[in-house]
C-alpha cells in the first residue's frame, strides 16, 4: 500500500481497509500488501483508490466500496487479475 495523507486504516498485508478517501488523498493497494479485508467499508470522496494487478480484496457481505465523486483506477492482466470476492470463498 502506498498512501499520501489518508484516513484509511491499512499498512500490511492482511490489513483491514476502512475509512474514506477525502478530496486530494491518493491510496495505491500493491500486490506486495495483498490480500486486504474489508470488513465494514470504504467512501471514496473525491480522492483516488488504485488498484494494482494481482491484487485480492476479500470483502464482508455487509462492506462495500463507494465513490461519491472520486476516482478508482483498478487494471488487471490475464496473469494478475484483480480479485474482489466474498471473504468466506477460500477457493482460491
């Protein structure tokens, strides 16, 4: 993860993503830090999320990714797709 000033609680891999990208806040999830949890949420205020390839996001059913006039820029290749999937699906 690479990060410029947020309020999102994630640092290692394993980390819990939560919390919101306010205007100007830059977050990048890297590969290195994957898989995140997220357990509740995250609000996307004007700010930017990137989504490097090969990257896994293993959500709650009750979380939820929001963009409310900001930006996620999240692209995969055929070898590292992005994965976003049900927290309780270990099938991978």
């Amino acid at each position: 993860l690479s990060k410029n000033g947020t309020s999102l609680s994630f640092v290692r891999p394993g980390s819990i993503l939560s919390g919101r990208l306010e205007k100007g806040e830059r977050v990048i999830l890297t590969q290195d830090r994957s898989p995140y949890y997220s357990s509740s949420g995250v609000l996307v205020i004007d700010g930017l999320l990137e989504i490097e390839p090969g990257v896994s996001i293993k959500m709650e059913a009750e979380s939820s990714i929001l963009i409310d006039k900001g930006d996620i820029h999240s692209v995969g290749t055929m070898e590292r797709p992005i994965l976003i999937e049900n927290k309780n699906n270990e099938s991978r």
